[in-house]
C-alpha cells in the first residue's frame, strides 16, 4: 500500500452534534463567534488597475433581466450565486444566459441554487414526477419537452459564464470555488441532509480557496428567515473557519440575509439580489482583490468566457 500524501488530505471537521437543530446549535456557538456587520464597497469607488473587482448578486429570479444593464455595477468579474429561474424552465436559463452576455464585465462566475432544478441533473433523472408537476406539463408531452427544451442538459445553455459545480477556476492567481448545494429545503434542488452527506460536499473544496461560492449560507451569517428559524450549515461554517478560509464567501439562499458582514478574517456576503416579496431591490455588492504577486489582470483576457 502507498503512503498517503497528508499534505492532500483535508483538516477532519467534525459534525456537530447539534447539527440538525440550527437554531440551538447557534445559541451555543455564538459565544465564541464575531459576527460583524461591514458596509460595503461604493461601487463608484475608482477600479485601481491592481485589483479585480469583483460583483456579486444571487437570487435574481428572472427578475434582473427586466431591470437597465446598469442596473450591475461596473467590475471585471461578475459572482451569481444561484437561483437565476424560479423552476429551472430552460427559457429562463437561456433568458438569463442573453442577459449575462449583454453585461460589460469580461468574465461571469455562476453557481445554481435550488431554484435551478432542472441544472440538477440527478434530479432530471430521478425526480420527474416532481418537475412534471412545477412546469404543468402533462406525462404525455413531458418526454418530448424534455428532449426540445434541453432539460437533459440545461448546463448546455449557459454559455456565456464559467459555470462551476463542485469545482474551482483560477482567475490570474485568485482561486474560486462553487458548489450549489444547501440543507434539504422542501423539495428542491441541490438539497441534501443536514449532517454527513453536506460535509462531504463540502470536503471537496479546496483548502487555498480565496473566494467561496455557495448557494446557502453558512450558520450565523445571513442565514436568519423572517420564521426566526436559522437556515445556515454548521459544518459548512466549520469548514469556513477551521479549514479553507477563504477572504470571501459568497452566497445567497436567504433573501432576508442579504448583506455583509465577516468574523475577522473571512468577509460573508449575503448577494440576494431579491427581498423576501421576490422584488429586485438589493443592490449588487462589489469588493476589490488585490492581483496576487506574479500575475496581472490582463489575464482575464486570455480566460474563455465559458468552461463549463
């Protein structure tokens, strides 16, 4: 047998054993935990030729496609963080895909959120009586829509972004990584159970990370619903803090989360481009990243504008 490379294998996080009870979980981790509130960047602010500007939005919801292209703010790299449809009806994939090429900026970074089933593959192939059931479509014409529509692979349809789905791109020396998934939400997409099967997502994102992507939030940080319920991941926190720790963490889910805040180190942002009444109300939120030493921002011009 060969030795095994440690420097390879991830930091053990453990699961807490109040994993599946949120809200008490936080009661006994926020002791210890600074959650701090930042305002965020003006996005007016001059774009200084050694940083990247980044612009991130989240849970748009087709709703952004009706809004001004100003609507973005300026930046060399846009973050969506899921949740571009409202069922994943490829019409609004692609809607959403003309507008990501409309917008100035010279790269596009998108995970897909819950909302996005039909992005879920494994959903497309085991969970058709569910999706029969959002689109209203009959079993009769289920089979053919399918094939037409490209809800085989609706991942296909965006062509105007790097889509990353459990896995990391490199954008002149800054490391980003996506992953969609969140704890089990009704009967979307991308859900999985609170506890092991996230944490092993989350074991798959690298350890020099610098700008995480995630759909949902993790525990403490955007994550607090008008039910005064906690929908963040306590592993996925751990993870953030214990193993990877990224200077960015973007992420959506909760539209009553949006905004900013950081825990001393790590700076979280809550994207939703939608409140809570589905309205795009919530202005993109933009940060600058230094150009990592050896690198230059010329870069972003040599990267293809989709690598799915």
């Amino acid at each position: 047998m060969s030795a095994v490379d440690l420097t390879t294998v991830p930091t053990a996080i453990r699961l807490n054993p109040l994993t599946n009870n949120p809200n008490k979980a936080w009661d006994k981790l926020k002791v210890k935990q600074s959650v701090t509130k930042v305002t965020p960047l003006d996005p007016n602010t001059p774009v200084r030729d050694d940083h990247i500007r980044f612009v991130c939005i989240s849970d748009t919801h087709t709703q952004i496609e009706k809004q001004e292209v100003d609507f973005v703010p300026q930046g060399d790299v846009l973050l969506h963080a899921g949740d571009f449809t409202n069922v994943g009806m490829p019409k609004d994939i692609k809607a959403f895909n003309d507008y990501l090429g409309k917008l100035p900026h010279q790269l596009k970074v998108v995970i897909a959120g819950n909302h996005d089933m039909t992005m879920d593959m494994e959903m497309v192939k085991d969970n058709r009586d569910y999706l029969k059931r959002q689109f209203s479509i009959k079993e009769s014409v289920f089979e053919e829509f399918l094939k037409q529509e490209g809800v085989e692979n609706s991942r296909q349809l965006l062509t105007n972004c790097i889509y990353l789905e459990d896995r990391s791109v490199d954008l002149c020396g800054i490391k980003i990584h996506g992953s969609p998934w969140q704890p089990e939400f009704g009967g979307w997409g991308f859900n999985l159970v609170r506890g092991g099967p996230l944490l092993e997502k989350w074991n798959m994102i690298p350890d020099n990370t610098d700008v995480l992507m995630t759909h949902g939030p993790p525990i403490g940080h955007g994550d607090f619903c008008f039910s005064g319920l906690r929908a963040g991941c306590i592993e996925l926190l751990s993870t953030i803090q214990q193993r990877v720790k990224p200077l960015y963490h973007i992420f959506g889910h909760i539209h009553e989360g949006y905004g900013v805040t950081s825990d001393g180190h790590t700076t979280y942002i809550n994207a939703s481009t939608c409140t809570l009444r589905y309205k795009p109300n919530n202005p993109p939120v933009v940060f600058d990243f230094p150009v990592p030493e050896g690198h230059t921002k010329a870069e972003l011009h040599s990267i293809p504008p989709c690598n799915l």
